[in-house]
C-alpha cells in the first residue's frame, strides 16, 4: 500500500528503482542468472509459508464439530471449495488425496504472498532506518510473486508434478508412445511415422514450456503492476505542503491509495485462484490419454 512518506530525497526514477531493487547475493550478469539469489523473496516466501501451515494446524487442532467459531468456519468453507474443484478437474481418486492438498497449499501460500502487497511501501526501509540497518540491508522487497524468480519456480514445480503424474497414469512406455503420437497421430509408413513423431514431440515440448512459463508470468505480471501502481501513487504524496498543487496531490494520493488498495483485493484474491486453478487444470491433464 502506498505511503507518503519519503522519497528520501531520491528523484522519483531513484525512489522506484530503490524500491524495485531486491537483496540478492551478487549482481546478475544476466537476465538469467542462476548463481544470483534474491534474499528477500526466499524469506519473506519461507516465512509467510511456514505461517499459512501454522494457522491451518492450529484451525485443525481447533476445530470442533459444534458450532464452529469464524476461523474455523473460513477454513472449513476454503477446503470445500478447493476440494470441489480438483474431484472436478482430477477424477483419479487416489491422486486427489495428494492433488487436493497441493491446490490448497498453492492457494494460500500465493494468497498470503500476494498480500504483503497491501503493506506501506515504505514500511520496512523506515523500520531499517530506525534500527540502524539500513547501511546494512540497502534493498528489501517483500512481494514475492512480484518476483519472477519466484512465479516461475512455482509453476516449475507444477510442471515437475505433471511429469511425475504422467509417468506414474501412463507409465513410461505409455507417456512416450503419446509423446510421439499426439496431438497429430502418427503413420504406419515408417518414414512418415518417423516425421510424424519429431513434429509430435516438438509440439508436445513446446505445449509444456509454454503452460510453464505463462503460469508463472501471469501472477508475476499482475503482481508487479500492481506493486508498481502503489509506488506511483506514493509519489504523489512525497510532493510536500508548498503549495496548493502539493496538498491537492497529496489528498489525492490518499484517495487513489484508497481506491486502488480495494480493487487489489480483488487482484490479490483473483490471481491466487487463478494460479490453483491452472495447476489443477495442468496435472488433470497428465492424467488424461490421447
């Protein structure tokens, strides 16, 4: 969320590219760069993760079969739901033991994730400043999915989690004849059955790098506009009080703030269901035959 606060005397390209910025361990060499590692992101991700299982264990622990209290109502409610959908996507039922799980374990992780979205911008670098760590920890973002190291390990995962479901429904004969057979079929000329098969293949490699990788970007993409959006809103806050231009942009910061902090909701809700959705929707097509 935004906050008025201080550009720090930043430039207003300084100030969103400060707060663009993550704490990594080096400085990439390129736009892939796998020895790099944000800092930021992989603990905000293990914490706010390590949080979600901490109070669906304790809502579990909790749960009574009299009246149910708020909390426990809400989680009872968000297992029906994620529940409902993957009987409905994955038919297999022994796999739904584990595919039911998964999707809420993707929900509310990249639900919670998705929120710190709504945190002042400016929050952590004030609190760094204040307890003198900021000469230490110069960057710090606190919205993961608004990282795309992060999205596309997340729907990495996904696809690993396809090619294990794949192997263990069709086995290792059967997911390589469909490999080389779908979606075009195949031939009994040799030579064209051999043609047949590369195109198939191909096509096959490049239907799964493409799940993958509009997976993850679509959560990254809408999460980082979103973010980006807040700092923009920020800055019209940072104007000061000199003039009459300054309090009229200040008051609208508050508005716009406001205003766009309850659309988010929507977004932040909205892209957690779409990312559980599509992972349900990817591994209950690994378990389908061609």
């Amino acid at each position: 969320m935004q906050d008025g606060g201080a550009s720090g005397g930043l430039t207003a390209g300084e100030y969103i590219s400060h707060h663009l910025t993550h704490l990594q361990t080096g400085k990439q060499a390129a736009v892939i760069d796998f020895s790099v590692w944000n800092l930021d992101s992989i603990f905000w991700s293990v914490l706010l993760g390590g949080l979600s299982v901490f109070l669906l264990w304790r809502a579990a622990q909790q749960a009574t079969s009299g009246v149910p209290g708020r909390w426990q109502a809400a989680v009872e409610i968000l297992l029906d739901m994620v529940d409902n959908q993957a009987k409905a996507i994955v038919h297999n039922e022994h796999s739904q033991r584990f595919v039911a799980p998964l999707a809420l374990t993707v929900f509310v992780w990249v639900l919670v994730l998705n929120a710190m979205d709504f945190l002042p911008v400016d929050l952590f670098h004030m609190l760094l400043a204040w307890t003198g760590l900021a000469h230490q920890i110069h960057y710090l973002r606190v919205v993961p999915t608004a990282d795309l190291s992060t999205t596309m390990a997340m729907s990495t995962s996904v696809l690993l989690v396809c090619f294990y479901y794949n192997l263990k429904i069709k086995g290792v004969a059967g997911w390589a004849h469909e490999l080389v057979s779908a979606p075009f079929g195949t031939s009994k000329n040799p030579v064209l059955a051999l043609v047949m098969g590369v195109l198939n293949c191909t096509m096959q490699l490049i239907e799964f790098t493409a799940k993958t990788v509009s997976h993850g970007m679509r959560l990254f993409g809408n999460m980082y506009a979103g973010e980006l959006v807040f700092l923009l809103i920020a800055l019209m806050g940072a104007v000061g009080f000199g003039s009459a231009t300054g309090v009229a942009l200040w008051f609208g910061h508050i508005l716009a703030g406001m205003g766009w902090a309850i659309f988010h909701i929507l977004i932040v809700v909205l892209q957690a269901f779409i990312f559980m959705m599509l992972t349900l929707v990817y591994v209950g097509q690994a378990h389908d035959h061609h």
